[in-house]
C-alpha cells in the first residue's frame, strides 16, 4: 500500500512538472542544447523502430517454440533441459543481453556498426524467453477434452493445434506477447550498450541507421543541471508512459477480440 502511494505521488510531480512542455512542437523536435528548442522526436521514432522490428522476430519465434514445446517435443531430458534453460534465460539481466548484443550483432555480423536492427536482435533475445513461458502457460491451460474431442473426430495432431489449440490460447497469449514488448520499450541497459547515443537530429529510416530510444534520452535531460531539462525530462516520461498504456490498451482490445471469438 505505501509503495502504490509513492508511486501515485511520484506519477502526479512527474505530470505537474512536465505536462505544460508537452505539445506539437516537443513531439516533433529533435534534442537541442537549449530547453525550450528541445524535442523528443528522435527517441520516439527510434523506440517505435526498436519495438517494431523486435515484434517481427519475437512473435513467430517465441509463439513457435512455445507450440513446439508443449504440443509436438517429447518427453525427455534435451527438451526438459532446453524448458529449464528457458527459464534461467527470462531471470538474466538486461546488460547481460546488451554486452552479448555488442559483441555477436554489432561486432560480429554488423562490423562496429550501431544500427537499429542490433538494438532489435538485442531486444529480442531479451523478451523471447518472456514470450515463450507465458505462450507456454497459455496453451497449458486449454482444456484437454477440447484436444481429445478433436482427435476423437479424426484431426490431426497439427489440425487439433491449429484449429482448438491456438485459438483458445491467443487470447492470453497475445497478453504476453504485448507485456514482453512493453518491458522492451523501458530497457534502457541493453540499448545503452547498443546504441550509446542519447543526441540524434534525424529520424531513422531504415534498419541499418543509428538510434536512440526514449529511455536514454529521458536519462539525458534528468542527468543536466539545468531545472528546465528535469521538466522536458518529465515531459519524455509522460510520453513514454503514454505509449505503454497504449501498448497494454491494444493488449486488452485483442484479449477481448480473440476470447469472444474463440468462445463462439
């Protein structure tokens, strides 16, 4: 109870403090030297870069797996031991994913180059295992008379997954899927490590290019001196908060769509 009224005090200095500097002109600004020329448009479209392309690769991977695990992979000791080794992956800490993303994605493949597809590679080995217990969990808790009244009829062991399975499971599993991605829009240790910038004057537009996110660039201007920095630092945590309530809003849209769907 009294973390929740921290919480709730420290949300409402954060509003009071910063919702006057949201406007048009801070949503479509680059960062600037000067508080009042400051903009937060860099961040934003490279957060959207980074969530964007880490859900490309999360979801049929993470979802796959999941199925492959619970419905097809047998009994034994590989894949008992790959379930536990899932499971150590989703306690790791971020910096951990941000050191292995420099070295494998940025040194490795890319050859020093800082580009917003090893920020989303990073990402992805950083919510994966997020993805694949939680799509586990779901398709666990389908019923097995729905999978026995499928066999009974004469589907297949793929029909019984694609057809009663997976759509009993979406619901859930698709509140997974946006949880672990929302989790991905606040990393700021992994992308720091990535990315390593937190000043940019041009909007990504293409994989390969440099980017920042929002977290790094909030951590800028909390980090000057100037009290007018700390507002436009509130500013940024106003749109950040924005875009994951919107993130858990499309969540519960298609919770809601695929339960009533799969109930009919």
């Amino acid at each position: 109870m009294i973390g929740v009224i921290g919480l709730a005090i420290l949300l409402i200095d954060v509003f009071l403090d910063g919702y006057s500097w949201v406007n048009l002109d801070f949503l479509t600004n680059y960062a600037s030297r000067f508080p009042g020329q400051s903009g937060i448009l860099a961040p934003l479209m490279g957060t959207l870069w980074v969530v964007g392309l880490t859900a490309i690769m999360v979801i049929p991977v993470g979802l796959g797996t999941a199925i492959y695990l619970e419905e097809f992979a047998a009994d034994n000791i590989f894949n008992r031991l790959l379930n536990l080794n899932i499971s150590n992956l989703a306690g790791v800490p971020s910096v951990i994913y941000g050191l292995l993303g420099l070295a494998i994605f940025v040194q490795l493949m890319l050859d020093g180059q800082r580009a917003i597809i090893a920020g989303s590679l990073t990402m992805t080995l950083l919510v994966l295992p997020i993805v694949i217990i939680a799509s586990q969990e779901a398709i666990r808790a389908v019923p097995s008379g729905y999978r026995d009244a499928a066999f009974a009829m004469g589907a297949t062991r793929w029909q019984v997954v694609k057809t009663v399975v997976i759509p009993q499971a979406m619901p859930s599993v698709m509140s997974g899927i946006i949880l672990a991605l929302s989790r991905a829009v606040g990393e700021s240790a992994p992308i720091l490590v990535i990315s390593a910038l937190i000043f940019l004057t041009y909007i990504p537009t293409s994989p390969l290019d440099r980017f920042t996110v929002l977290p790094l660039q909030i951590f800028s201007w909390a980090s000057q001196p100037q009290h007018e920095f700390r507002s436009i630092a509130s500013a940024g945590i106003i749109v950040l908060l924005i875009v994951l309530l919107s993130m858990n809003s499309i969540a519960i849209y298609i919770r809601s769509k695929t339960q009533s769907r799969s109930e009919q």
